[in-house]
C-alpha cells in the first residue's frame, strides 16, 4: 500500500488541473507523464516496502519525491550516497516513448482506441507485454522500458477514448490486458452510437440512451485526412477531427478537461491510473521485486564495465584487470558505490565477445579469473567491436575501460561507436599499454595515428586516452576505483587541441564529496588555486590541496577533504593537446534529451535519436535532481558550452515543474558541444556547477525510423526510413549495423533533393534460434555526398517469440490451520497459522515456472514445480496475516492468491484444521495472464 504522505501527492498531480490529460509531454499539468508517473511512484513504493518488511527492515521515505524514494528503496541496508539519476532517466524513457505515440502513430486507430479499433489496441497492448516480460526475463531493461511507454499510452487511451466512464464504469477493462478473454458487448459498425451536437461540439450527452442502457462499448471515430465515418458513429472530436463536423457532430473524447465534461473527464484519469497499476503490477510478478526495481531503475549508480585485449601481449594487463576488479568487489561491498552490475567483453582477432553480464561479483570474478592472453601475432585486433558490445549491453551513462596495446582492426566502425556514445551517454576511457613490439609491420607512426581514433572517441564521451606502460598500468588504473562509486558526477571538463596556456574556472559547492582532478598530455604545467587564494603546482606531490599522481600522460589530482566551497581556478599552460576533467560524489546533478516539437491532435515533444537539426533553435528537456527533491534546488541558468574552445551560450528556461525544465538554446554553438548546468542548492546555500560528458553537435540531415513492432525468430524484419536534408542534395550513403552480427540488406545509396526527403527500406533476418527476449540496437547512418555532413538513428528492437498459452496458473486452497489470532498485536508471535494450496497451470499451459510469496513474512515450500500440480505450504506468524502467493508459468502469465486471516477479539483457542468455507479466513483469489488484478 502506498504511503500515505505519497498517496496524496500523486493522486493530486493526476488531478490537478490541466488543459490536457492524455496529452504527451508538454501539453500540461495533466498528461500521460503524470498519469504514468502516479503509477510508477506508487509501484514503485509498493515493492520497495515489500522487499523491506520482508528483510525486518523499515521503509521510511523523507518526502514524496522520486530523490528521497530512492534513497528509501536503496539505503537501508548500505552507507554512502544514493543517486536517483539512473531512476529518473528510466521515468524518461517510459515517458518519452508514451508521448511520441501521438506522433509516430497519430494515425492509427489501434494505438488510441480510436474508430472501435477495440481488439486490434487490445492486440497492441498484449503482444508488447509479452515483449516486454520477455525483455526483463534477458535483463534487456531499456528495450523493455520503451516498450512499456507505448503499451501505456494505448492503455490509458482507451479510457479518454471510449465511453467505458460513460458507462459508469468506476474500475479498469480487465479484458483488455487478458487476451484470453473475449472482448464482450461491442458496438458493431452499423449500430448508430450517437446524437448530433450543434452547440460548437460540445454536449455532455451525446451518446444515445439505448447504447448506454445496453452497456454498448464504443469509441470515437478520428479522422486527421477525411471526414468519413459510419453512419451515425460518434466522433473523437477536437479541431483537428475531420469527422466531428459530419452529423453526428462533436465528440465523446475525454482529453481535454471542459465546463461540460468535469466529471466524465476526472473519471478516466482515475481509471486510467487505476489501469496502469494493474499492468504495472504484473509485470512486477512476471519479473519479481529484484527485476522489476532493476527495470525502473532503481539500482545503485555504479556499473564497472571491461573491454580486455586478450591478445598474447596482454598478459601483464589482464592480470591488473583481475586486480581491479576483486579490489572493487572486496572494497566495496556493503556501500552505495558497490556497482550493480559488471560487464565484460574480451576481444581478439578475429574473434570478439561475448558480452558477459551479471550482477553476482563473484560470477565476474570467476570469469574475468578465466581470461588467459594468446595469439594476436598480427597488429590489429577487434577492439570496436568489443566496446560496440559493451556500449550496447551496459546500462547508459555507464563508464567503460578499455585495455589493449593494438591498433583497431575494426575502425570502420568508429562512427557506430560515437553514435552510440552519444545514445548512451557512457563514458569510454582507453589504457593504451603498445610499446611497439607488435608493431614491425606499420612502425611508430601507425600507433600514433591509432591513439589519436581512441583519443577522439575517449573525448567524445567524456573518458580519458591514457597512454602508458605495462609496468605503470597499475598506477594508473586508480581511476577506475574513482569512478566505481556512487552519484559521480562531472563538474568541468575542457579539451584544447593544440594546447594553449589558459586558466580555467569551476565551482564547488558543499555537496561534493571525493573531488578529482584528471588531466591528460605531455609537457604541461598547472597551478591549482581555491577560493581562498592558496595555491598548489603539478610537481607538488603532497601540497595544501591535495594530492597530485603522475603516471604516463596522466595526471591525477585528488583534493583534500577539507575543501573550500566557491570559485576555484586552474591553470594551465602547454603547447600540446590536453583534456581537463574535474569530477566528485554528490545527489545533486542533472540528465537531459534532445528533443524537436511535433504537431497533431495531440501536439508534444520527441526525443531526437541522432545530431539535433543545424540551423534551428536547439531544444532540451533537463531533469534536475537535489538533494531532498527537486524543490532542494534553485537553476539558474542552462547552457551549450563547446569543449575546445570558449563559447558558451545560454538558454530560455520554461519550467515544466517537478524538477524538469524546457531549455530552448537560440543559437547552437558551432562544432562539438556539452551541457552546462548552473544553481543554488537550497540546503546549503552554496552555488553549484555541473556538465555533461557526451559531446553533441548539430546535423543539417536528418535520419527517422519508427519502430512499431517486435522481431520474430526465423523470420526477415524489414524497417522502412527517411532521410531528410537541407543541405546539397543528392546520393546519400547508407550504412547500418546492428550488435547481434544479425544479416542485413540495406541499400548502399538513397537519392535525396535539397529541401526534400526519401524514403528507404532495410532488412533485418533473425536467426531461426535466437532466444526470446533478446535486444538488438540497430545504428543507421546518411552520409551526405563528399561526406559534408552525417547524422545518424539509433533504435533498440526486440526478438520474441510468438505466445499461445495466454492462460495463467490457477490456486485451490486445501486446508488452513490457525490458532485464534490474540486481539493484541504485541501478543502476535505466539500464535501460528498455515495454508495449503495446490496450483496448476492446467491441461494445455506451459508449467509453473516459478512460485513465491509477497506481502508476507513466513516460511513458503512447495513441491517439484515440474509436477502437474505443485502442493504449496505457507506457515507463519499471527504478526503476519496476510499472504499473496505468485505463480509465474514458462509463458510469463502471473496468477496470483491473496489470503488474510482476522485476529480474534476473545481468548486464544487451539490449533484446529477447518474446512475452507469455515475458516477464520478471507481469501480472495485473482488469476492474470498479462497483468494482476488490483489488490
């Protein structure tokens, strides 16, 4: 049950008033984001609290926001600081993808519900369940979470959208998301549905009495193109309905909150909430508490992530790898900077992969344990590949390291990379250990030109290239346990090319906490300053400070922890390229999108995959995070800052409320740029500073491809694109590639006019045993003629085979033995009760895959759960009264049993087995097969 200082909040945003509730992001106080997030929070609250009381532990969020929920759900059982970034940035997936329906599919009926397209929305809905439980099922969290935003939005379209409110219906279709159940009491196509409306299509009542009298469902036809509709239908309504003007006039469509349709409105976005949670909560059942907060994610922010040459020549840096990664595991156990996941990916040449990940340290152990360097007699390896794997299987904004001492064998693939670099947002940094050896056939000036490509990708994310020897890695590797931590984040970073003496500033507020320094080139100078005036040189090992570690072309400057708060400088002086970063621990911080408006019914903002449009304003939506909530934090002022030279420009601020602001940047710097952030933290009153790491820069082409459905096994995928430009026209390269090596036909070249667009077509064939579940990221690229110009789209598509069993498991009690519960809960431990059930998945189902319980603290057993039916015992405490068993079958359909017992007013009685029907027990049994039953 959600908390009660939650409960009141949520339900208020839904509520609140707003011009638009089923509105995507942007149209106001009341949309599908605040919808959605109403159900996430609570969801969210609900397992956290579960996980919890089942550990003994108490759940005691500080306040309502999603920064202090984290924390609840997160620190109870470790020290250190919680970071809700990761949290927030799925929300914006979710939310992303639900607003961009109403642009990708503003046309069809079936993704709003639209035009009595009942069983095809209801076939959209059910079939991206299955998609997304068989996501979670291969911890494929972001495919899953873009999936799970636009089965949402069709979800809560429905509500708007039909007269199921009209009906006075006050609980949820459960029909809809059980596909194993018929879709009953339909309005047929040649059944008049409603009355005209003269008054400017606004009437509280147009829908016939005989429709609402029978319990007829229908919906309103739409029409953006044509104004056709059956005779006698309603329409959706609206100005940009074309059928709203056709007798019968007007609309039944609840979107909008008018005089003459409070009520009706108010009713389907309490509904629609209502519905999200019972979607929501299968999911969670499907995926278990651990998953399901991993696909919201909730998870600590740390993520380490190895790329390993694991050539002949790499034995000495395989065995710092090992090092690292056990001082990691054994260090920080027990604390928020222990990671939540680890990712490794060997490489070689030819072969690469494959991509391990888990969340158990000692599975990463024991395989990074089984790395051995051999073979590799030529120069080149497979290093691209390597980090294109990695970049697609780790969570975003994770950081990378890269060992090797070769060159790339693969560096056609360097553009896939930073376009992935740039979708992810992960930070890439490259220990380049070659010392020539290796390199007989292309000589000194081949490793040069090869640093510069790691150099070059390492910037565009934000990492470091760190050149230095075998016998120094291990010096030097103290940057991965830096950034192993918790709520990194980056305060400064600056990169000249050539280099220039140039003194640079940066603030430090109150909040930061393990602040370093890292700079990278060759001789240069520096001079550290801090707001009080006190001064410390790159040669001063130990000074007033902090620290100062030299190896390689690194330098490592870790400030002392008595820092002053306020304006610091750097000086820096070099006629060689360098980099400057300056990072630390604190929970306040930011994350943004790319984002261009789109028009229609339902007018919004959409996520940019690749480069933003050159000679447009440059919008971005930015999600701010404090330290107690969004209200713990005070922005200034937004900027695009470019990372090699001067220029910063700032931006107009709209604030969306709860933390999230519209940035609209006028004129977009030229060349590569990052975000700057500027504001007060409320709690302190100190001012504070952060930047993104991710260079981003503007494209005048443009690469669209919408996905609208998942991949089966065995079976070709063809997905059309545009390509749009409006710089020169004519033939546009095309190349694409994907993480999975699956075939692909893509055309080589795509003619496209100035100003104008062209449509393509590529094919994608899925191997006949490729496992359910599984993601692919798919990267296309438009090179524009001479290579003037590029711009690449990114999307995430899904394998999934296709589901029959939709019939989830059923429960039969057997028999309860209670003592009379005492009246006195502090008497509670005394007194014991058990249940037994059978369950089955029946006949024709797929078998109980898993069986657990939740919602309360007991011993459960059960029997092989291969048998046809599996007897389940629960015991447990009269402290305990309440029981909910969840049986998950191989098709991911989730049944459920909730069972209560009533403490007793008068003495204690003996333990007594009694028939079901006479039981001192409540019971109440709820089945799903692609979503709970609220409880």
């Amino acid at each position: 049950m959600m908390s009660p200082v939650l409960g009141v909040s949520f339900l208020a945003l839904v509520l609140s008033g707003g011009a638009w509730a089923f509105a995507p992001i942007g149209g106001g106080a009341s949309t599908h984001v605040s919808i959605t997030g109403t159900a996430v929070l609570q969801k969210v609250t609900d397992v956290c609290r579960a996980i919890a009381e089942s550990e003994g532990l108490d759940f005691t969020p500080t306040g309502n926001s999603a920064e202090e929920l984290v924390k609840a759900c997160l620190g109870p059982k470790a020290t250190g600081e919680v970071s809700a970034a990761k949290f927030k940035s799925a929300l914006n997936e979710i939310y992303i993808q639900n607003g961009q329906v109403d642009r990708d599919f503003v046309n069809s009926p079936a993704h709003h519900f639209n035009s009595e397209a009942f069983a095809e929305g209801r076939r959209l809905i059910t079939d991206g369940v299955v998609s997304i439980k068989a996501n979670v099922q291969r911890e494929n969290f972001q495919a899953a979470r873009e999936t799970l935003g636009r089965v949402l939005h069709t979800l809560q379209d429905f509500y708007s959208h039909s007269n199921w409110v009209d009906l006075g219906y006050t609980e949820p279709y459960t029909n809809l998301i059980r596909p194993d159940l018929p879709l009953e009491n339909l309005a047929d196509v040649s059944t008049p549905t409603c009355s005209d409306c003269a008054n400017g299509g606004f009437c509280s009542n147009s829908i016939l009495p005989n429709i609402l009298n029978e319990k007829k469902l229908t919906s309103g036809y739409m029409g953006i193109f044509s104004a056709a509709k059956p005779k006698g239908k309603c329409s959706h309504g609206g100005a940009a309905d074309l059928t709203s003007s056709e007798v019968p006039r007007g609309g039944i469509s609840k979107d909008e909150r008018r005089s003459d349709n409070v009520a009706l409105h108010t009713a389907a976005v309490t509904v629609a909430t209502t519905a999200t949670l019972q979607l929501l909560d299968d999911i969670r059942g499907a995926a278990g508490d651990n998953n399901y907060l991993r696909l919201m994610g909730i998870a600590r922010s740390s993520v380490v992530a190895f790329v390993i040459d694991t050539t002949g020549s790499m034995r000495d840096d395989i065995l710092e790898a090992k090092r690292v990664v056990n001082e990691i595991i054994d260090s920080k156990k027990g604390t928020q900077d222990e990671p939540s996941q680890y990712i490794l990916v060997p490489f070689n040449d030819p072969k690469f992969g494959p991509l391990i990940r888990t969340t158990n340290p000692d599975v990463m152990k024991a395989e990074i344990a089984k790395l051995t360097a051999d073979g590799g007699g030529d120069l080149p390896e497979m290093c691209l590949s390597g980090l294109q794997l990695a970049l697609t299987g780790a969570p975003a904004s994770s950081h990378i390291y890269v060992f090797t001492d070769a060159v790339a064998k693969d560096i056609a693939l360097k553009d896939t990379i930073v376009a992935l670099i740039r979708s992810t947002k992960s930070t890439v940094s490259f220990f380049m250990t070659g010392d020539g050896a290796r390199r007989s056939r292309r000589g000194v000036e081949s490793r040069a030109a090869t640093f510069e490509n790691y150099k070059d990708l390492a910037l565009a994310s934000g990492g470091q290239a760190i050149g230095v020897t075998k016998e120094n890695l291990p010096q030097a590797t103290d940057i991965i346990i830096d950034s192993s931590t918790s709520a990194l984040v980056t305060v400064l970073q600056r990169a000249r090319n050539p280099g220039r003496a140039e003194t640079f500033s940066f603030l430090l507020d109150e909040s930061l906490n393990n602040i370093t320094i890292y700079i990278t080139g060759k001789s240069l100078t520096f001079t550290l300053k801090n707001p009080a005036g006190v001064t410390q040189k790159q040669n001063e090992a130990n000074g007033k400070l902090g620290t100062v570690q030299t190896v390689g072309n690194l330098y490592r400057v870790r400030l002392a922890t008595d820092k002053h708060t306020g304006l610091w400088e750097i000086s820096m002086n070099s006629n060689q390229p360098y980099t400057l970063k300056v990072t630390g621990q604190s929970t306040i911080a930011f994350i943004y999108d790319f984002v261009e408006t789109f028009e229609g019914p339902h007018p919004g903002y959409a996520l940019i995959s690749g480069r933003p449009k050159a000679g447009m304003p440059a919008m971005l939506l930015v999600s701010v995070l404090g330290r107690k909530g969004p209200a713990s934090v005070k922005v200034a002022n937004v900027a695009l800052v470019t990372v090699s030279g001067s220029e910063v420009v700032g931006g107009a601020l709209e604030d969306m409320g709860n933390g999230d602001f519209l940035v609209t940047v006028t004129k977009v710097p030229a060349g590569e740029f990052v975000v700057l952030l500027n504001g007060t933290d409320v709690v302190s009153s100190t001012v504070f500073q952060r930047q993104s790491t991710t260079q981003m820069s503007v494209s005048k082409v443009t690469i669209k491809a919408v996905v609208d459905r998942s991949m089966e096994p065995g079976k070709p995928f063809t997905l059309p694109f545009t390509v749009m430009t409006d710089a020169t026209g004519g033939s546009y390269k095309i190349s694409a590639s994907n993480d999975r090596d699956f075939k692909m036909n893509v055309p080589g070249s795509i003619a496209v006019t100035t100003g104008g667009n062209s449509t393509g077509e590529m094919t994608i064939t899925v191997p006949a045993n490729t496992p359910s579940g599984t993601d692919v990221t798919l990267t296309i690229e438009a090179v524009a003629p001479g290579a003037s110009d590029s711009n690449y789209a990114v999307l995430r598509l899904s394998v999934v085979t296709k589901v029959t069993d939709f019939t989830p498991p059923q429960c039969e009690v057997v028999s309860v033995s209670v003592v009379d519960c005492p009246a006195d809960p502090a008497a509670c431990s005394s007194a014991f009760w058990q249940l037994s059930a059978n369950l089955t998945d029946g006949v024709n189902g797929t078998g109980i895959t898993s069986l657990t319980h939740r919602q309360g603290v007991g011993n459960l057993t059960h029997t092989d759960l291969k048998q046809t039916v599996v007897a389940a015992a629960f015991n447990a405490s009269c402290c305990s009264l309440t029981v909910e068993l969840v049986a998950v079958d191989k098709a991911m359909n989730v049944g459920n049993c909730r069972f209560s017992i009533v403490r007793n007013a008068g003495p204690p009685s003996l333990a007594l087995s009694f028939p079901l029907l006479v039981c001192l027990l409540v019971s109440a049994f709820f089945t799903t097969s692609l979503r709970d039953l609220l409880i």
